[in-house]
C-alpha cells in the first residue's frame, strides 16, 4: 500500500515565456510561477500524457512562430525609442 506522500505529483516547467502560453491555449493552467531563480520566471504545469507531442506542435506552428518574431520585433522598436523604466531609479 503505498501513502500519500510516497505519491508525488509529476510537473513540467518551463522558462520560456512562450511555450507557457501555448500550454494555456492548449488548456493547460498553470500550478504556479516559481521565482527561486531570480533572474528568470520558471512556469510550472502539471505534466500530462502529450506533453512532448504538444511541446513539439509549439515549435512547428508556423502562425505561432510568426506571431512570436513579430511580437519581438514590435518590442526592439519600443525599447530602441524609449528603453524601460527601472524601477526604484528617478529619471
């Protein structure tokens, strides 16, 4: 008989800002956003069965990836113009 702590729920993270989107679009909600990290934001989903296959599909969805190049696209005219506020710092 096994217990209930014995029986660990599998997870998939992802850094990639991205792919944690196309999980929800997918209509997978994320558990949580882990910060342990402090430099990078690391999506944490329960894993399912497909997970790989969907992971996959991300990488292979030509709209997906044209709208990804064209959002980075938009950001480096937006920064280039104005960079980003730091925040605690008074211009």
């Amino acid at each position: 008989m096994k217990r209930e702590n014995d029986e660990k729920q599998k997870e998939y993270s992802t850094t990639n800002f991205h792919i944690g989107s196309w999980l929800i679009m997918n209509g997978h909600k994320p558990l949580r956003a882990d910060w342990s990290d402090r430099e990078r934001c690391e999506f944490v989903f329960e894993d399912f069965e497909g997970r790989e296959e969907l992971v996959n599909a991300f990488f292979s969805d030509e709209t997906t990836q044209k709208k990804i190049t064209a959002d980075q696209e938009l950001k480096q005219l937006m920064y280039a113009n104005r960079p980003p506020r730091v925040y605690g710092r008074h211009n």
